[in-house]
C-alpha cells in the first residue's frame, strides 16, 4: 500500500516553515515529520533561523503604497482561482525572498551599500542583545558546523577573533561551571568584525559568548535581556560590548556571565 507520508516534497517543508499551507496541510506534514525524526531535527532550525531573522531585521521593515504595483506589473490576470492563489503565493515568497537578501546585506556589507551612512540599529540601546540571541538561535542548533575553530585551536581562535577585534582576547574558562569550550567564530556585530564563543555541558546544552566594539558606549552597565525563552546577560566595559546567551537557569547564566566579566577584566580593548 502506497504510504502517503511519502509525498511530502522540499518544497512543502519550507512552506510548512513559512506558514504558507492549510490547517490539513499542516497536520499531514507534522504526521510525516514524527515519522522521520532527522528531517524535524532540521524544520526545527530552519524555524529557529527565521524567527532569528525575522527578530534582528523587524526594525527595517517598511511598507510603500507602490509595493503592489512593483510585483503586480508585467503579470498576466490569473485565468482560475487555483492558479491565482498560487501566482499570489508566488508573489508573496519572491517578496520575502527580497526582504530577507536585503536586510542581511545590509547587516555584513553596509559599506557597499551606503558607506558614508551608518546603520541605524548601531544606535539602538538593545542592538547588543538582540544580535546575541540571533547569533545564539541560528548557531546553537547546529549540529555540524557551529563554529568555524574549535576547542583544539584555542591559542589560534584567541589570537584569530582578538586581532580581528583589536582586542587582546583570553578565552574564558569556564569548566568550574560544567561548561567546556566547543570552539568560536568572527559574526558582525554592529556592521563590524565581532567574535562568538560557544560553550557546552555535558548534557550537551549549549551557551554563547559574544563580543563586538562599541565605540559610543564607556560606561559598564550589566543587564539582562530576554525573548522567547532565552536570557542574555550583556555589558559594555570600555569600547567592548559583552553577552552571554543561553537557553538555561537565570540564576546558571548569571553565574556564567559573572565569571566571564572576571576573566575578561584581564584582557586590554586597544
């Protein structure tokens, strides 16, 4: 007997991610990925990365009373109702697909788009946060490739992302607390070079470090922000704004966040 579970395609797991099916479609496709465990593992991510995205660009959102005739133009009237929902649908992806290309064009390479114009989410006082739980959320998750140099390189990681950030970087130790060192990578914070560490227990539960220049800040503050399930505990020492980002106890993170602070006091912001 043909099993049905079989038919679902590429295509309509990213729609499932979108949001774009029908309640049925959508309990056939949740029926499917219970039965294939891998393929939900990696809807999961896909899940985590858009709401990631959708997070950090929400700011540069905007509307225009031309945008339906920018996609409406050129297009011949639909000739029955299917294919009209599926010209809209059509529509809708390649608009999205517009909007995300250029909001993460603008977040790694703002000097080729407006280079005398700096972004206006550097002045924002939640941008450190923010980008912390983005880069949490998109690399936590990943299995494979979470990082760019891991926990055998530590000498070449520190010096790597400390020269990157004109910063002498020491990597903070962190076993007193269960978490061992999983390695680290460069990721833009405020449209610069900043660096991410990421961190593990035994349990496999991930946490991240993350550090970018903030050159109109001088004052340490420590703060912690939340979204959706994930703390941040963040400051600003000198030109350096820190984070540690975690999906654990307050109380856990705090600990943690504490302890870097102590460690990274040994470090000179150039």
């Amino acid at each position: 007997m043909t099993d049905e579970f079989n038919t679902v395609s590429e295509d309509e797991l990213h729609a499932y991610v979108d949001g774009q099916l029908s309640q049925p479609e959508r309990e056939r496709i949740e029926a499917w990925l219970e039965r294939h465990p891998a393929r939900a593992d990696e809807v999961r991510q896909w899940q985590a990365q858009a709401a990631a995205l959708k997070s950090h660009f929400a700011s540069y959102a905007r509307s225009d009373d031309g945008d339906r005739s920018l996609v409406a133009t050129g297009r011949p009237a639909p000739e029955a109702g299917a294919t009209s929902s599926r010209g809209l649908l059509g529509r809708v992806a390649a608009g999205l697909l517009i909007f995300a290309a250029g909001a993460l064009t603008g977040l790694y390479a703002p000097a080729i788009i407006a280079p005398d114009e700096p972004l206006q989410i550097t002045e924002e006082p939640d941008t450190l946060p923010r980008q912390a739980q983005s880069a949490f959320l998109i690399y936590a998750s990943e299995v494979r490739h979470p990082v760019e140099v891991g926990a055998g390189e530590q000498a070449h990681l520190a010096t790597w992302l400390g020269k990157r950030l004109d910063y002498q970087l020491r990597i903070p130790d962190l076993s007193t607390l269960g978490f061992s060192l999983v390695g680290g990578r460069l990721v833009p914070v405020n449209g610069k070079a900043g660096a991410m560490l990421m961190y593990e227990d035994g349990t496999g539960q991930r946490l991240t470090v993350l550090l970018g220049r903030n050159t109109e800040n001088r004052e340490t503050s420590f703060r912690i922000a939340s979204q959706g399930g994930v703390e941040t505990f963040y400051w600003i020492d000198g030109r350096i704004g820190y984070a540690v980002t975690g999906e654990v106890p307050r109380e856990l993170l705090q600990k943690v966040a504490d302890e870097c602070y102590r460690q990274f006091e040994g470090s000179s912001a150039s």
